[in-house]
C-alpha cells in the first residue's frame, strides 16, 4: 500500500497554486520518516515554543511569529531538516501547479472561485501523477491522506469526484499544443488506483504532512522565484535534477497547468524526473 500526503500553497493574491505529494510505502517508510521529522523538531524547536503547542507551518518559520522566542537561523536549520527527509528515504514527490489565470474552461469547476478553482485543478493533477506512480512503478492502490481544513476539503472532493466520474488524460513527457482544455480519455486518467475518498488529518497527527507542507512552499517559490527556493529545493533534490526541475517548471507555468512526478532511481544516485503537462 503506498500513502500520498498532500499539501498545497499560493494564497489567493498569488499567481500560482501549487501542490505537492509526498509518496510513502506504508508498511516501510512511514514510520522512519515520521522519526526524522519528530528528531528534527526535538532538537530545534525550542522548549517554549513546544510546550505552547507547535504545529509545523512553513510560512510561520518564515515569518515574524517566532522572532522573540527563536533565531531565524534555527528556523531555517528546521525547515531543512524537513525538507531533507524525502531524499534521504528515497521518497517520491508528485507536484503539480496552475496558474490562477490560465484556468482550463472543461474543468468541471462551476460555483468555485478562481483561487478554489486553480488550487483544484492542481490537486487534481498531483493525484493523477500518484495513480499513475501507482500503476507503472508500485503496483500497489493507495490511499490519499490531507489536512483537514475546508478550503482543503472543497478542492480535493471536487477533484476526486470529478476523476471518477469522468477521467481525464494528462500528456506523458511533451506539451499539449494549441489547446487550453484538458484532454480526456478514460483510458489514462482516473483516480480508480485510489481507495476510498481522502483521509482528512488534523496537522499535527500526520508527520507527513508536515514534510509535504515544507516541499511544497519550497517550490513554490522555486516557481515564483522568491527567496529561499533555490536553496530549499536543493535541499529537497539533488543539485543535477534542480536545474531540470527549474527548466521543466517554467514549461508548467507557460502552458498554464501541469504536474511532475520526481523518482530516485536506485541504480541511478542522481534521480529520474518524468513530467507532464496538461495545459497549453
């Protein structure tokens, strides 16, 4: 069984929503990477800060709300050791992006804003890229865990109904010209790998979680550009696939949609990148 933690991140006056999954081996990689987060946060959190009810958020070690109770450098050294655990376990990583106003006009959106909508066409598109991890390298079904928040909620039961009900196609390995719709074809695309809906999870009961919510605001600002990105994605990847990563992205936000599925090979130390593009 193979788990997806699933977190997202592009607040509503940000271009680009962004998602990101992180992919577990239930049985083997869950509970060692739940240790290295936990070993993290016991040795750089400090005391005061754990004993008021710490809950990893990104942008909160970013930020100002710690600054009178913990050093920025330490926060930073925290955000890393996150971001490390992925490829120390050899994790997969499924992202995903849509630009806010490059929304696809056949996305089954009706009655969602343009921030829900766009951060629901990226869920939909992270969970293709887990089926499709499910289907040609594990063999396996997976399961779908996220936090539980509403705004969560509302964007993944729209993008997992809608896979079900009608599934779509994402373009292996090359562009989607002159067409701003997703393709269908039912033979590709559809969430049947999954089992069940999603397993909403408070936060601070899911590691995992963590390690996602920590990825995913580390590319997305590899993908705007922002401070830290670079530095934090090389932590999360190895130096050769940044560069591709970096190039593949821009494709994404070109076309206006897409989503990449990044592997570490085990004959191959420097990974494997396979990505795929929706929009155009």
């Amino acid at each position: 069984m193979r788990c997806i933690y699933i977190d997202e991140t592009g607040r509503a006056h940000e271009p680009v929503a962004v998602v990101l999954g992180v992919i577990a081996q239930g049985d083997r990689q869950v509970v060692p990477a739940m240790r290295e987060v936990y070993a993290a946060i016991k040795e750089l959190v400090p005391t005061e800060v754990l004993q008021k009810g710490f809950v990893y958020h990104t942008k909160d070690l970013l930020s100002r709300k710690y600054e009178s109770q913990w050093k920025f450098e330490d926060r930073i050294a925290l955000i890393h050791r996150i971001l490390a655990v992925p490829k120390k376990l050899r994790l997969p990583l499924a992202l995903s992006l849509c630009v806010k106003d490059k929304i696809p006009p056949n996305a089954d959106l009706e009655g969602l804003s343009k921030d829900h909508s766009a951060h629901a066409v990226a869920f939909r598109l992270c969970i293709a890229e887990f089926c499709r991890y499910l289907r040609d390298y594990a063999g396996e079904l997976g399961v779908v865990f996220a936090e539980d928040t509403d705004s969560v909620k509302t964007s993944i039961k729209r993008s997992i109904t809608s896979m079900k009900k009608t599934p779509r196609r994402i373009q292996p390995l090359r562009f989607v010209e002159n067409s701003r719709e997703l393709p269908t074809d039912p033979s590709l695309l559809g969430a049947g790998e999954i089992l069940g809906q999603v397993n909403w999870t408070a936060k601070d009961e899911a590691a995992l979680l963590w390690v996602a919510d920590a990825c995913a605001h580390a590319l997305r600002r590899l993908v705007c550009r922002q401070s830290h990105g670079e530095e934090m994605s090389r932590t999360i990847l190895n130096d050769e696939l940044v560069g591709h990563l970096t190039a593949q992205i821009d494709g994404l936000v070109a076309a206006g949609a897409g989503s990449i599925l990044v592997l570490e090979d085990p004959p191959r130390p420097t990974g494997r990148l396979t990505y795929s593009v929706s929009v155009s």
